[in-house]
C-alpha cells in the first residue's frame, strides 16, 4: 500500500511540473497553477522562447521575400545568434540571425503544402553552443479563394430507357474544388447545363434527371449534354465544363408491319408436309431483342391448309403446309395474314395500319405416282382351299391423264410364288396354304403407271397387303411330347405306369376335350381322365422278360372338332428288372417311338444301301489279297518278302514334286531309249546311275535279242552291289518294314489276313447280326480253301 501512495505522488508531481511547462509556454504567470502543493519550496525563472503566432497567406502579390513572424529567447546575450533547421530552410524560409526574423522566399502555395515544420535553435556566436534547448514550430499557409472546380471526368456516359418519365436519373456528375473548404465558400460548387436544357435538369448536387417523357429512340437515340461547374466566390470567376453522352436503351414500343401488301408464290403440288413454301418480311424499328412477331391467318378458306411459323434470327415468316398439297384438287390457295408482336408493352397499343397483307399460293401440277385407295390392305383366306379370289387392291393415277394401272406382286415378298395378282389388281393363291407352316402372309403390291401403249412411265407406288391364313381342323392330336415309359416285370395290378397327355396343332379352343382309347388287348389299362390326360396302369401283373422285353401301345386320340379328327401314337414300354424297393436296374435299349416321318425312311434306307456297298467293295478287295497270300505260301515265300516285291515296283518316291528322294528315269531309260538325265544328288559326288549308259538301240530291222536286256540287268545289279551309299530305292523297308527280328514284323495293312493271325475270330458269327460284316472280313471261310 505504501508504494502504491509513492507511485500516485511521484504521477502528480509529474503531472505539475508539464503542467508549469506549458503556462510558461503560453507566458501564463507559473503563479496561476491550480496545484499549490506540488509547487516548489524554492523558485527560479526559467528561460523561455518568444515569438509570435507564425502564419502567412498564399500566393501573396507584394514583393519577395514576405515576413512571416518573429523567434525570440528570453536569453538576452549579446553574442547569441538565431538559427533555423529543417527540410525548407534556405529553400522557403529563411531567419536573420540578428533579430529572429522570419522570412518567405518563395511564393507559397496551399493546395501544394498547407503547413511547414521547422526547428528554432539559438547558439553561441563564438562556441557554438546551444543556449536554449531548440524548439519546433509550425507555419501555416492560410487559403486563397484562387481554384475553380474541376471535374473528376472530362466525357460521362449514361443510359436511360426511352419514353422514361419525368423527373428519372439518368447520371450523377462530380466537379471537385482545391480550395479550403473550412474557410468560407472557398471550395463551393454551381452546376448548370449549357447544352441539353430542353430534355435534362441538373440539380445542385451534380445529378442529371429528365424533364420529358417524349425521348424516343427510334427517333434519336442518343443525346449530348453539356454540363458546367463554378465557383460560387472565386475571384477570377473562372468555371469547368464536362460533356455527357446519355444514350437510349430500346423498349418493345413498336409493332411490326409489311414491307409489301401482296405476296405470291409458286408451290409444285409434291411439296412435303411442313416443308417451306415461302417467306414473309416485315420492319421492327424496335432493336432485335425487342422484335417478337406473330404471324396468323386471319380470313381465307384454307386456314387450316398452311401454318406460319416465326424464324427468330430473322423475324421472318416461315409458310409451310399442313397438309398434302393436290392440283387437281385445288389450284390456289389466298387468305389474310396479321404481324403482331404479343410482347409489345401495354402502353402502347396503336397498331400500324400495314400490319396485314394477302398470300396468293399457286399449285403446279407434277406426275405423281398411283395412289391407293387405301393404306393397307387384309384378306383372309382358310387353309387347304384355292379360293376363287381373296381380295382386291385399286390404285389410281391421280393425274389429269388419269394413266392405266398396271400391278405386279414383289418376288421379294412371295418366294414361295403362292399368290398372283391380275391387271385389275384381284389377288388369288396358285397354292393351298397350311396355316401350321405360315399362319400370315406378307405381300408387297406394286402399283405402276402405264402410258398408252403399255409401258410403264417409271411412276410407282407400293402397298402392303396382309394375308391371313384362316385355320381349321385337318391335324389329328398327338402325344404332347415324346414319352418313354417302364415298367419292373414283378410290376402290381393296377400300378401307374405313365400318365400322358395330348396336344394338337391346330389352334385349341378352351373347350377343347381330347378322348384316349387303347385298340389292343395286353396286360395295359387305359383311363381317361376326361381332363385331356389319361393314365396308363398295369392290367394284370407279372411281366414275362424273357418272352417280351418291349411293349407297344397304340393310343387312339381323337378330338371334339368339326369334324373330328382321331389319330393314333404309339407308346413303347419297357419291362425293366427291378430291385425290392422298385427301382429299375436294367432295362433295355428302346428305339424310336412310331411316327417316323418317311423323309426319316428313305434317309435311313440310303444309309443302309451305302453301307452294304462299302462292305461288298471291302470283300472284292480283300479277295484278290488272300489269293496273293496263298500263292505266296505255295512258293515258300514270308509274307513280308511278298510285301517289298509288291512295293518295289509301285512305289513312286514322294510324288511328282519330289526330285530328290528318288530317281524315277532310271525306270524309263529303257523305254525312252536315250541316256537318263542326271540326277541331282545329295552330295558332291554324281549319282552311279548317271554314269551308266544303256546299250545302243539297234536299226529297225535288226533283232536284238534277249541278250541285251540282261546284259543291262546284270550292269544295274554290279553297280547296286558296289554303291554302299545308296539308298535302297527298291525296297520299302524304310517305310513299312521292321527286320524280321521285330515282333510287329510288317506295319502295312495289306499283309494282314485272319488266316495268318492265332486269334480265332470265328466267335464273331455268335455275336448276330450286327457283326454279320465282321465275321465275314475276319473268319475263316470253307469256300476260300476250296479255291486254293
């Protein structure tokens, strides 16, 4: 607490002594201070500078330089000398040292600098020393009424809608004035218009307003006014001036109008639905956002014949036909059209009286292709009947000329070629038609113009003709799909076998009702259920396997139509073993059920003819091969030395394109009766058979004997005994031959007969029938041993 009371006394004491400082500053009496507590016990007088308050006006028009005050310290010393220190000293200002005097050396102006700050100094002549602490003071330069306004823009633009009202803003301009504003009217501001007067105002706070409400763009858009601001009290009265540039914004104020008030045009009668026929044009004054016209077809008796649509980047109307356009018909078409613009503002609604003008439309003829009387046509017609005519199609030229028709029926459309079609366009079937093949016909009817002699002119049309073929009740009912039934031989009276069920091509009614009977007695019951299924049960009991491993069941179906029709399927049953818990075990391979079409028959009698002749080729072959076999055992011959004698002379090498496996001129050179031409070798070194040349051929009467050829013989047979690098091109041990060491000896399938074999293939007659052909190729035949 005790520094606290320290602290607040030291803070007052301070407080007192800045206080003194600044009466004595003011040269207040130190005498006057409200704190007489905080005085001093004892008191000095202190040294104080002195002058006067310094201010000085701008631009003054006496002489330079111009005194602006006087600096003086309470120190009385003869040798004391005045001094001044700052940015503007010996620039602007300028002290006599003598007196203190304050003195402007230049002109001053006070929209460039308002106050100067400098520093009062007072020193010693002779040391230099500073006698009084220095002192900083101000100079103010007092403000002169000596600027005129000036505006922050020389050029302003605006916008204002056009036909706005009275009184609207249109832009606020700013003239600003350098003077002092705190001193009088220095820095006020006048504005009047000196160019625009008739259609703007401007009030004292620079914002420009209209004073007519008949500012019309299309008539002059835009507008330039001239603006002047003064000084209420300058002294020379000078004044600035800007220009404001005010440009109407458009308004949709207008309405459209024709540029002509009859239009014409020529249209070929073939023109297409909504295609262009022609264009209207009217004039907007309003700018292009602003333009919104309608076009609409006020009188005419065809209103409802053209439609006119608007083109929005050109503000155009667009005529286009709303239906099919016929010379023959009407030639011309004229009705009223009306320009309006819905858009428009509702303050002005005085339509123009060129907003209405006629369309005159002129339809040329073309030559137009038939037309059918209709689009599409449908016949029906029952199935297996040739009716005398099952419908008509008619088309006419709609021409002027009205040309002869001519019909024909695509090929494209009747492969089949079931139908034709007269001159007179009646349509009838060369065929009789089944409903279960093709229930629907699709025709495509061909319409031709004819000249006068017959030829058609290349004008043609199409239609689509549908042909429904009717259906009725030609196909008897079958099994609804293929069953295949067992049943165990140890089978219980009564137990269900099978449950069947029927189907019938034709179409079904729901009252359909089918009738299952069973035409034959066995040891089979059928029920009808009358539900068009029926059940299938054992009648007796007890099947014998081992006398009849298959059933078969004719079924009878019939069913109620008009008329009836029955048909028969037939069910084949196995009688399979069966365990004790009923389940079959064994059961025998059943074929097909009946029903075999006879495209299946003859197919099948086919495959058995070719079969039996393959199998009838086989045995000539194989005859002429097991006489070869005996031969060869009555010589004393193996079979594989038969096989490289047989080989020896058929083998050929690698075929024609093979020329270097081997050599076959060596064969010929005899019958050619010239030198073999040389054989290219896989070495070097020539071919033995190319050095050998066969004896000379003799004259044609001479005889050369046999003699010759051995002599030949014996030559090839040296050389090929002396050739150990040849291969042996008269042997096929390369091919087919293993040595007779090796247990598969011979590889070739010629050398192979029954006869020759340990096995007995004799078991094959056991086997039946369908290994009759086997054991005729394999077993051994008595008849062939008796040929030998």
């Amino acid at each position: 607490m005790q520094r606290l009371m320290m602290l607040v006394a030291t803070s007052g004491a301070c407080l007192g002594l800045l206080a003194a400082a600044a009466a004595a500053a003011a040269g207040a009496n130190p005498a006057q201070w409200d704190t007489p507590s905080l005085l001093p016990t004892h008191r000095r007088q202190k040294r104080d500078w002195i002058w006067n308050q310094m201010h000085i006006d701008e631009e003054k028009n006496t002489s330079l330089p111009h005194h602006v005050g006087k600096i003086k310290s309470s120190v009385s010393r003869k040798n004391a000398k005045y001094l001044l220190k700052g940015e503007f000293v010996d620039k602007v200002f300028r002290v006599d040292a003598e007196t203190g005097d304050v003195f402007a050396i230049e002109r001053l102006d006070r929209e460039n600098i308002s106050e100067y700050h400098l520093t009062a100094v007072i020193v010693d002549k002779d040391t230099g020393e500073n006698l009084e602490t220095p002192s900083s003071f101000t100079i103010k330069v007092h403000d002169v009424n000596d600027n005129w306004p000036v505006f922050t823009h020389r050029l302003f633009n605006a916008s204002v809608p056009e036909s706005s009202a009275v009184g609207t803003s249109v832009i606020s301009v700013t003239a600003v004035d350098a003077d002092d504003p705190t001193v009088g009217d220095h820095a006020s501001v006048m504005y009047q218009i000196l160019k625009g007067k008739e259609h703007f105002a401007i009030d004292n706070s620079g914002r420009i307003i209209t004073i007519t409400k008949s500012l019309d763009r299309e008539k002059q858009a835009r507008y330039e006014i001239v603006v002047e601001a003064r000084d209420a009290q300058g002294l020379r009265g000078d004044s600035g001036t800007a220009t404001v540039l005010v440009t109407l914004q458009d308004i949709n104020d207008n309405f459209p109008f024709f540029t002509q008030t009859k239009y014409t045009f020529v249209v070929p009668e073939d023109t297409r639905v909504g295609t262009s026929v022609g264009s209207l044009f009217v004039e907007d004054p309003d700018e292009p956002q602003n333009r919104m016209t309608k076009y609409s077809i006020l009188r005419g008796d065809y209103q409802d014949a053209f439609t006119i649509e608007t083109n929005p980047t050109h503000n155009e109307g667009i005529i286009k036909p709303m239906k099919p356009l016929d010379y023959e018909y009407i030639q011309q078409y004229s009705f009223i059209v009306e320009a309006t613009d819905p858009t428009i503002d509702l303050r002005y609604l005085s339509p123009p009286a060129g907003n209405r003008a006629q369309v005159i439309i002129n339809i040329t003829d073309v030559d137009e292709p038939p037309i059918f009387q209709q689009p599409f046509y449908h016949f029906q017609l029952k199935e297996n009947q040739k009716k005398p005519l099952i419908g008509t199609v008619l088309a006419m030229d709609p021409d002027a000329a009205r040309h002869s028709i001519g019909y024909s029926i695509r090929r494209t459309s009747d492969k089949g070629q079931f139908f034709r079609v007269t001159k007179k366009g009646d349509i009838y079937n060369e065929k009789e038609l089944d409903r279960e093949v093709y229930p629907w016909y699709n025709l495509t009817v061909e319409a031709k113009e004819l000249d006068s002699t017959g030829t058609p002119t290349g004008k043609e049309s199409i239609v689509q003709v549908h042909i429904e073929v009717l259906d009725e009740n030609d196909n008897a009912p079958e099994f609804a799909q293929p069953y295949q039934p067992k049943v165990c031989e140890n089978a219980a009276h009564g137990q269900l076998v099978l449950q069947i069920s029927a189907i019938d091509k034709d179409i079904t009614p729901r009252n359909v009702k089918f009738k299952f009977t069973l035409n034959t007695e066995n040891n089979f019951t059928l029920t009808d259920n009358h539900d068009n299924t029926a059940n299938i049960t054992v009648k007796y009991g007890q099947f014998d396997r081992e006398h009849t491993k298959v059933h078969f069941l004719p079924v009878v179906i019939s069913d109620n139509g008009m008329p009836s029709r029955t048909g028969t399927s037939t069910l084949t049953v196995a009688v399979c073993k069966c365990n004790e818990q009923g389940e079959f075990t064994f059961c025998e391979d059943m074929a097909a059920q009946v029903g075999v079409s006879i495209q299946a028959v003859v197919a099948i009698l086919l495959c058995i003819l070719t079969i039996t002749g393959q199998c009838w080729l086989i045995t000539l072959l194989h005859l002429p091969a097991a006489r070869l076999r005996k031969q060869a055992r009555a010589h004393g011959k193996s079979v594989p030395e038969i096989h490289e004698q047989l080989v020896t002379y058929d083998e050929e090498g690698g075929g024609e394109m093979d020329t270097t496996s081997y050599d076959v001129s060596v064969l010929n050179s005899v019958r050619r009766g010239g030198a073999k031409p040389p054989r290219p070798a896989l070495d070097a070194r020539p071919s033995l058979y190319a050095q050998v040349q066969k004896p000379p051929r003799h004259a044609p009467g001479a005889h050369g004997g046999p003699g010759e050829m051995a002599a030949m013989i014996e030559v090839k047979k040296d050389e090929a005994d002396h050739d150990g690098d040849g291969p042996p091109y008269d042997t096929l041990h390369i091919y087919g031959y293993e040595g007779s060491e090796s247990i598969a000896e011979s590889l070739s399938s010629l050398g192979t007969d029954s006869s020759d074999s340990d096995v007995d293939y004799d078991f094959l007659n056991d086997w039946g029938p369908r290994f009759k052909m086997l054991a005729e190729l394999y077993g051994s035949d008595p008849r062939e041993e008796l040929l030998y």
